[in-house]
C-alpha cells in the first residue's frame, strides 16, 4: 500500500513548475476529493461546471453523475487547463494526448512519490480535521 504523502510535500510538488501542470492539477484533485484515479482521468471537460465550482463524476455502478466540488484551488486550476476547449478530455498531455494511468504514476515516481499517495495524504488530512 503507498504511503499517504505528508501536506508540505504535497505543497511543494504542487507548486513545482518544472512537473508538468496537469500532473499537479491530477495531483490537487486526488488531495482533496475522495476521487480513485480513473474517475479522475475519465473527466471530460463538459463535465466540470466552474459556476458552481463542480466536476460531474460517473461511476459505472450507480449509473448516474455525482457532484463532486471543487476547491478554490482545484477550480482555478480547471479553468486554466480548460481554457477555451468545449470539449475533449480534462487531462491531457503537453502533446495533447488523454492522460493515462501510466503516464500519471510514472510522473509521481519521477517526483519520488506514488500517485495514489497523493488521495491517501488528503484523507489524511481530512480525518484529522475531523477529529480536532
């Protein structure tokens, strides 16, 4: 099981802009939404609602799209990777291609973390919130 990643390094991947930003955007969105990477990456660009600050998520058993909010951060981040496509997917590569699962832990080992201690740091964070 991967280690949950500690909030000043998360922080400080982030806000490194020699990683490429849709991994950091990928990597914001784990942290702060209960979200599995492939709900993530199957994000098409109609499905976030910036006005309400709002990703519509599909999970294949229920059938139906859960809202699922997003952080100021989160949303200013979307709206950037947006920019003025209408549609397509949300993550995609410098050269344009959909992110894939691969690409995506491959970037985070090259940060020196796995992906999904990306989610597992938010959870964290977010349990310990709730027990102050």
């Amino acid at each position: 099981m991967p280690e949950p990643i500690a909030r000043d390094r998360y922080l400080h991947l982030i806000a490194n802009e020699s990683i490429p930003f849709t991994h950091r955007l990928l990597w914001v969105l784990l942290w702060d939404g209960e979200l599995r990477l492939p709900d993530l990456l199957s994000l098409d660009v109609r499905d976030v609602d910036l006005e309400s600050s709002t990703a519509f998520i599909e999970f294949p058993k229920e059938g139906t799209p859960e809202a699922v909010p997003l952080s100021p951060n989160a949303r200013m981040m979307v709206r950037f990777a947006i920019d003025h496509r209408t549609e397509g997917p949300l993550f995609v590569t410098e050269s344009g291609q959909p992110l894939s699962r691969e690409t995506a832990a491959k970037q985070a080992r090259k940060a020196g973390v796995s992906v999904h201690g990306f989610r597992l740091g938010g959870q964290c964070e977010r349990l310990e919130s709730a027990s102050s």
